[in-house]
C-alpha cells in the first residue's frame, strides 16, 4: 500500500500535471489519498470502513480492468442499483478514465429503464443482483453493451465476495494511476429526468458543472475535514453523487446506507457519531413521527441541511426543537442547474430568535449565482411580484441528449428557467411560490399550490398535503387538497376549511378534501403531483 500511495504521489507532481490547466474530478481521490490515506472514506453501518487509500487502490484496479476491456474516454457506464462503495468507484473510476457515469433511478419498471438504456447506449451495466431479473436479456438487446457487471447486492459496504462479477472484475485491474485525460468542458454525467411530461430528458452534466457544484456545498454547506456525514439522497440523484464527490474532494467520511430508512438511520444516530445530514423534507417528517427521536442526545450533530422539495415552517420548528442543530435550506434545480439559493445557519437562528417569517423563505441566491426574477418576455418583476426564476452560473448542464428544441426553450440568453416561481419580500429574501406548471387559475385567479400547503401544515392533524388543479366548468379549475393526517386523530373536511378560510383568500381554500393513507413520493422523496393529478 505504501508503493501506491507513494506512486500516487509521484504521479501527482509529474511535468505532465503541472503543464494541466486545472486539477481534474478524476484527481481528488487519489489527492485525498495521499493526503489522509488511513482516514476512512466510507463507513458502513456494521462500523466497518474503507480508507481513502483502500478505496483509490479499488478505483485503480476498476479502471485499469475497464480499460482493458476498451473502455475510454466519452464511453458512458451505467448504474442501477442501491447506494453502496461499489457504486461511487463506478463513478470515481469513470471520473478517471474521462468516461460518462451514467446513474439510472432503481424505482423505474422495466419498460421506463429499456427507454433509458436505448437512449444512452451505455458501454457497461453495472447493477445489484436483486434486479437481475428486470434487467435480463438488455445485454443482449442493446448493442453498446459490452460490459454487464453484478455487484454483491448487500451493500455492507466490501462488495467484495468470492462469486461477485464486480469483485472478480476489480481482480483483473492493476492498481496504478491512470494519466489525466479530462478537462473542463468534457462530459462526465448524463442524468435522465422523470419525465413528467414526456419523453424523458438526458441531462448531460460537464466536469466544470459537477466541480462547481461541489464549490457551491464547500461555500454554504458548513463542510468540515473531521465531518462524518450522512446524505440520504439516493446516488442516482444529483444531490447524492454531488455529496459524495465533494466528501472524496474536501477529504471527509461519508456514511454509506443502501438507502434512507428510520429503521436503519435512528440506531446510528443514537451512537452520536454523524455531525451533518441532508434529507428531504418527507424524510424528516418520518424521523420525527417516531417516538425515538424525542429523546436523542445529538451533541456532535451540528447541522441538517434539507431541500428537493418546500418544508413548511410548522415542521421546520419542530425539526429544530428536536434535533437541537443549525439547518439550513438548499434550493434548485439540481440536475440541469444545480444550487440557486440558500436559507443559511445563521437565518434559521434569526428565525427562532424572532423573525419566524424566514422559516418559510428559501433564502438569498447561492455563492457564484446570478438571480433574477422574470416574467414570460425575461422582463425582470418588482419586489413582491411573483416571477419565474432564472439564473446562470458554472452549476449549468451543457444541454438535453439530442434534444435541441428543449434545451433551446430551458434557456434564454443564458438564462436557464425550470418554472419555479418566486417572489422577493420585503426583508429581501426569496420566498418561493411553487411551480409555474402548477399554478391553479381559479375563475382568472391565480392561485399557488405552496401557500395553501403551507397553511394546511399549520393544523396539528396534518402531517402531509399536496395540492393541486382540478377542471372544473364553471371557474376553469378548482382547489383539490390530499391530506394525510397523524396516526389516530381524526379531523373532518369542514375543520381543515375553516382552519384555511381563516388565513386564506376565499378563491384559495380547497373545495375537495381527499383523505389517503400516504403521497406517492419519488425516490428522492418529492412528492408525485403527476398521479395525483390521475385520479379522477
């Protein structure tokens, strides 16, 4: 191990790389490496772990076999499986080969994943066993596909079993250096959107895009050296492959579940050992329906950060209460433009010492970020008004895979415009009014779904609300609110109108109320407006 890393570090001082304009993604492992190589990279729940130098020596033997088997620079690997190290070295190999890591959400069914694999005409599939079956017969089907890989399946974090193909495969790899071969302005990403409304979008994400998003959680994510953080977002989401790059970037230990369950996450944070976490706002509310959580001793948690979708100010002051830590709110659009805008630490402290109405605000534009509010002609709206929100920074996609018409209508001079709609207080900040796509108008009123939802999370029998339009002949659309409310109150249709009618314009307070046991959610917990609106 002492030969590697000191190979590392004569690599990393060659005449070749000081010549390069800048330190490549594919750099920072085997930086961090050198620089720590005892520290763990990854911690697993049995409290086993991987060091940074144990895992570049992993990546290492990745590549150089991937590379054997003629994969190079532009080839795309795909990944479908749960979060493990066994993904993040596809990722982190990828990275050193200047090769494509292509994520693929696991929730999708088979005919949603051919379309996807059709489209990106990866070199490899890499993917958990549990998923064998889904995936059969595409390494025959699909043309591009060389390389068909099994990990373990179990994610305990070693991956590394006699019979697994990936174990095998890492076998046949030598562990040394690749040389640089990335810049910039090469591809390393290609990220598949839902497809809410269509065929679905392949994002494709620049080196300069995914390291200046790493910049964004460096400036506003409070990272530390000595941090072990938990980032609940799944690795196939931009939120979670950004956070384990920027923990092998800035050199800290990252904890490593197959995905988010209380089950799973409350036994370790009992042990007091994770000092930040990201989660979405559904997960939070989950930790804090179980009765658990109320008396946790959280000294070293110092920080959640949340995002992907609004958190209303009722549930916000009760995470705090409880977890006893600074939060602070991520806003954007990840996948095609990253961070846009933070509600820090010190806002939320503001808050809670007597300003409660930041709670519900999303903050000021992010570090490298510029921030406009526009209407339809890109004029910019007064403070107040609501608009569209535009920006353009380095976090920017370089376009839709062949899809020149909707990468042309996403930007406009530069602006890139996902249709979240905002507006700017009084006090100067962002307070976000829900998207542009869902605006309900109601008899030629414009109503938004975030305000209502935010009102209905001020009654104590809620726990969850989405809202949305509804035809209706008479005003065009009418208000439609899916409640789910705490296990064992019971609360009537009548008690959630008067409790909206008292804080809300006539024209806003929903004239349906349906009850349901639970939101359908993605994987990354935002809630499915698109079956909701299914329902007749």
């Amino acid at each position: 191990m002492t030969e590697n890393l000191d190979a590392a570090r004569g690599y990393l001082a060659t005449p070749a790389l000081a010549s390069s304009l800048r330190i490549t993604l594919g750099e920072a492992l085997p930086l961090s490496a050198a620089r720590d190589p005892d520290k763990p990279c990854f911690l697993f729940p049995d409290q086993s772990f991987l060091t940074f130098s144990e895992v570049n020596s992993r990546v290492n033997r990745l590549a150089s076999a991937l590379a054997a088997r003629g994969v190079g620079k532009g080839d795309r690997l795909a990944v479908f499986a749960l979060d493990s190290n066994c993904y993040i070295e596809v990722v982190l190999a990828a990275l050193k080969l200047g090769a494509v890591y292509v994520p693929l959400n696991y929730r999708l069914t088979r005919p949603e994943v051919a379309v996807l694999i059709e489209r990106a005409q990866p070199v490899a599939l890499f993917y958990d066993s549990a998923y064998a079956d889904l995936l059969a017969g595409f390494a025959d089907t699909v043309e591009s596909i060389r390389i068909y890989v099994a990990f373990d399946g179990n994610g305990d974090g070693d991956g590394d079993g006699e019979q697994s193909e990936y174990a095998q495969l890492l076998a046949c790899g030598v562990d040394v250096e690749p040389p640089v071969v990335s810049s910039d302005t090469d591809t390393i990403g290609l990220a598949f959107t839902s497809g809410t409304t269509g065929l679905p979008k392949g994002v494709v994400q620049s080196q300069r895009m995914i390291k200046a998003m790493i910049a964004g959680h460096i400036a506003d994510y409070d990272l530390r050296t000595d941090d072990l953080r938990y980032v609940a977002a799944p690795t196939f989401h931009i939120s979670g492959v950004c956070a384990l790059l920027a923990s092998v970037w800035y050199g800290f230990t990252s904890l490593i579940l197959p995905q988010f369950s209380p089950d799973d996450l409350l036994p370790i944070l009992v042990k007091d050992e994770i000092t930040a976490m990201f989660m979405v706002p559904t997960m939070i509310s989950m930790l804090l329906q179980r009765p658990e959580v109320d008396g946790l001793q959280l000294r070293n948690l110092r920080c959640i950060y949340y995002g992907a979708s609004p958190m209303s100010p009722t549930l916000l002051r009760r995470a705090m209460d409880v977890f006893g830590c600074d939060f602070i709110n991520a806003f954007g659009a990840g996948t095609e433009a990253g961070l846009q805008a933070v509600l820090s630490a010190a806002d939320h402290r503001r808050a809670m010492a007597g300003e409660p109405e930041l709670l519900g605000s999303i903050g000021k534009p992010s570090h490298g970020v510029a921030f406009r509010l526009v209407d339809d002609d890109m004029n910019d709206v007064p403070v107040g008004e609501v608009g569209e929100i535009a920006t353009r920074s380095d976090m920017l996609m370089d376009g839709y895979l062949d899809m020149p018409e909707e990468t042309a209508r996403a930007f406009r001079d530069g602006w890139f415009r996902a249709g979240d709609m905002a507006y700017v207080g009084k006090n100067g900040y962002l307070y976000l009014h829900g998207r542009k796509k869902d605006m309900i108008i109601r008899g030629g009123e414009n109503v938004y779904p975030s305000e209502i939802e935010t009102v209905l999370a001020e009654h104590p029998a809620v726990v969850q609300s989405a809202v949305i339009g509804v035809a209706d002949e008479h005003w065009g659309e009418i208000v439609r609110a899916f409640v789910t409310v705490r296990q064992g109150v019971v609360v009537t249709p009548d008690e959630l109108r008067e409790h909206c009618v008292a804080r809300l314009a006539k024209f806003k307070v929903p004239a349906e109320f349906r009850f349901v046991d639970a939101l359908p959610t993605n994987a990354s917990g935002k809630i499915l407006k698109r079956e909701l609106r299914l329902q007749p």
